[in-house]
C-alpha cells in the first residue's frame, strides 16, 4: 500500500482528492499547519510550515509520492501589493521548501504531482488557437507567478517525476467559483459579468480528483498537462446552464466592466479575460471526463440541492 503526502489538503481540491484516495486505499498523510488527532483509517496529520521553514521530517520518509496544492487563495481578497506578494510566495516558496525537503528526507517518494494554473497563458490572443502545454508563459502577474511555481517543481526532475496541471477555473458546490456564480441564483438573478463573452476553461472537481489520482497511477506521465475539460464555455453560457437547472423564474443583470473594475481592482481582469485551453494532451493519455460538458457538470453539482 503506498503511502501519498498531500500539501494543501484541507483545502477544497484537497478533501476531494483525499477522499478519492483513501477510497482507493491508500495511505494519506496531510502536510499542514494545524496538524490534529485523525478520525479515519490511513489518514494521519504532519507539520508543515513552509514560513518558518518546518516540516515533519519522519513524515516525509514514509512518503512514495507527493502532492503539492498548498498556495493562498487567487481570488479569496483584493489584489494589493501586499496580497500579491503572498500569493507568489506561498506558491514559489512554498514549492521550493517542499521540493528542498523531498530531497533530504524522502528517499522513498518516486513521484511528485504539483498544481499550477491556467494563468500561466493569460488572455486569448487573436487568431490563436486554445493553448497548448507548449505556449510560452504570459508576461503579467499571474503568468509569471505560475512561471515561477513550475520552475520551482521542476527543480524535483532529477530526483523524481514531476507532473505539473495547470488548473482550469474549478467548480464544486462548496467552494471555488461556482458558489459565486449560482449563490445569486436563488434570487432569481443571473448576472452577467462585463460582455459575458469570455471563454471559460472550468473543470469540476471530482474530475480534477480523478485526474491527479491517474497521474499517479500512470508511471509514463511527466511533465505539464492542462488540467480542464474538453468542452469550455463562455461566462453567459455557464451562467444561463446554471439558471436552467436550478429551474424558476430568473433574470439575467449585466455587470459592466467598469463596476468590477471599481469593485475588484486587478483582480477584475481575471474575471473578464477570456481564456480557451485545450485538453487535447491529458485526454491523449487516455483518461476520460465523467464532467466532458457543463451540462453534467452543472447538474451533478446541484444535484443534492
């Protein structure tokens, strides 16, 4: 039975990922902060604290692989400087401590599975296709954040395979961006942020779950893969699917760019970007998408509500 280290999963991929593993029988143990007493079989808690530069060294001896998800929130407060500076270092930081740890305590751990995301192309371009793994990095804030936080994985390739997914927009009912989207919804509003127009490359989070769990188990994968489903879709799409299934009566409000530009700062022109990334590389390894439309994803998200 191996035994798989997960940083970062408390957070919302990290209790669905978990649950998918111990379900498969694995050992888990969760890298965090606030390490407590666990209540379930094969899952224990470990110290980490990449800013004080901790981590449970025994821990990590046990580990045949890791999986790295650990960062502050993108979109969780305003984009100051201040705020912009801990998103970069808890992924760029973060991710050298964790792979400078693997190296000196984990001789064990084979594999290590880190997240990036799909800001690393920045908006659309023009006349381009969707992008593919081999586009070049976009030269803004979160292009070059995601830049970094791959550099900083990579660094693990002479000891170990690295894979790298580049998060699409996630959607589950708990967290992530798909609360944001329907919560309003109940009162029978639909808002349409800026055009509406903008490509969304979204993948659902049990599938995001099932495809690292895949790339541990599929020993030839390395290297990046774009972590979204095959069929994107623009803003006013998802939204109106998700009106549509929740059923009743609802009238869409347009929220003009100049307003989220007002109410978000920087932060607004990741809502407004457009952004169109291709599957193409993950589906040729041959993993299939339970959620390949927003339709079924939508409807098994709110499923139970």
């Amino acid at each position: 039975m191996k035994t798989i280290g997960i940083t970062g999963g408390t957070g919302f991929v990290g209790k669905h990922l978990s649950k998918l593993l111990l379900s498969k029988g694995y050992e888990l143990i969760i890298f965090t902060r606030h390490p407590k007493p666990s209540e379930k079989q094969n899952l224990t808690y470990a110290a980490w604290d990449p800013e004080k530069g901790t981590c449970d060294a025994n821990a990590l001896q046990k580990l045949d692989a890791a999986i790295h998800l650990a960062g502050a929130g993108i979109a969780d407060k305003r984009w100051t400087e201040t705020r912009k500076q801990e998103i970069v270092n808890s992924r760029v930081q973060g991710t050298k401590f964790l792979v400078s740890m693997l190296r000196q305590h984990a001789p064990n751990c084979k594999t290590l599975v880190s997240a990036s995301a799909i800001g690393y192309y920045g908006p659309d371009r023009d006349g381009t296709p969707p992008f593919k793994e081999t586009n070049v990095y976009y030269n803004d804030f979160l292009g070059n954040t995601c830049y970094k936080w791959e550099h900083e994985a990579r660094a693990a390739e002479d000891i170990m395979r690295t894979i790298i997914f580049r998060f699409g927009i996630v959607l589950g009912k708990e967290s992530g961006a798909f609360p944001q989207f329907a919560g309003p919804q109940s009162f029978g509003i639909v808002p349409i942020l800026g055009s509406g127009r903008q490509v969304v490359s979204w993948i659902e989070v049990d599938d995001l779950a099932r495809m690292i769990t895949y790339a541990l188990e599929h020993t030839d994968m390395k290297g990046s893969y774009n972590a979204v489903a095959p069929n994107p879709v623009t803003h006013k799409t998802l939204m109106k699917t998700i009106a549509r299934t929740k059923g009743g009566i609802k009238i869409p409000i347009p929220v003009p760019s100049f307003a989220l530009k007002i109410a978000l700062g920087e932060m607004s022109e990741e809502v407004l970007k457009s952004c169109t990334v291709s599957a193409q590389k993950i589906q040729a390894t041959g993993f299939t998408f339970q959620y390949d439309t927003i339709d079924k994803a939508v409807k098994a998200i709110l499923k139970d509500q």
